[in-house]
C-alpha cells in the first residue's frame, strides 16, 4: 500500500507530455496497485481536468472519462486524516494543507508518499519518496 498525490493520478491517467511521467506511474501502480489518498485528490484532478478543458487539451467528454477512471482506480481507497494532524505538518514546514493531507496520510498509516512534488520530498524525506526512486528499488 502506498499514499499517492494528485499528481501520480494525473500522470497515470494523461499521457501527452507527460509520457515519461505517465510510463513511470504505470511502474508503481504495477508495483504496487494499492494506491491510497485523502479524499482531496478528487477536488485536485477535477482541477487539473478543468484546466485541460479551458486549455482545450481535452473535450468535457474526455475529462469526464477521465474522472470516472480516476474514481474507479481509487474505490475504496479514500481515508480521511486528522485536520489537527494536517496542520500541524503545515505549521511544520512551508507545503499547503493540501499537500499536507497526503503527508499526514502517508505518516497516519506509516507508508510511503509516493510524489513528484519537490518541496513535499525536500520537506517530508521521511515519509515521502519519488516517484523515480520509488519505481527503481
């Protein structure tokens, strides 16, 4: 079991430029498909998807599709964490709350972080790993 941020989501669900990116969540889900994360991630690729559609990287028919995958690969999957244990980690270190629920996540359950975020892996070595590092070992 691994927690996994938006980003790993993102990365495994769009390829484009991305692929490099997109080939290496591919390794970690084979690796290890029991990804987990705060709820949040849906709020954060719903985002992103947003984007892509403003952008015209994608229809809303796509992103729609994409979303709905992203739903199935996380059932059962979703844990809440402590909001006291969040911004603790917060006042802690320079990361958002944000970043700080998938941190929290990570240490609550006492697995790795797997992430592409540099200030999370400068900042939460301990606990957060990436996604290189985590397909290499």
């Amino acid at each position: 079991m691994i927690v996994v941020d938006s980003n790993v989501i993102i990365y495994f669900l769009i390829s484009s430029d991305f692929s490099e990116l997109s080939r290496k969540t591919e390794q970690a889900f084979f690796k290890d498909p029991h990804w987990i994360a705060p709820p949040l991630w849906r709020s954060e690729v719903r985002n992103v998807l947003a984007y892509y559609i403003r952008k015209r990287f994608l229809t809303l028919e796509a992103a729609k599709r994409l979303m709905e995958k992203a739903s199935n690969l996380m059932i059962g999957s979703e844990h809440d964490v402590d909001s006291s244990h969040i911004l603790q980690l917060a006042a802690e270190s320079t990361c958002t709350a944000y970043d700080c629920e998938f941190v929290a996540l990570a240490k609550d359950l006492g697995v790795p972080l797997v992430t592409v975020d540099k200030k999370v892996l400068a900042q939460f070595s301990d606990v957060a790993i990436a996604l290189d590092k985590y397909v290499a070992v």
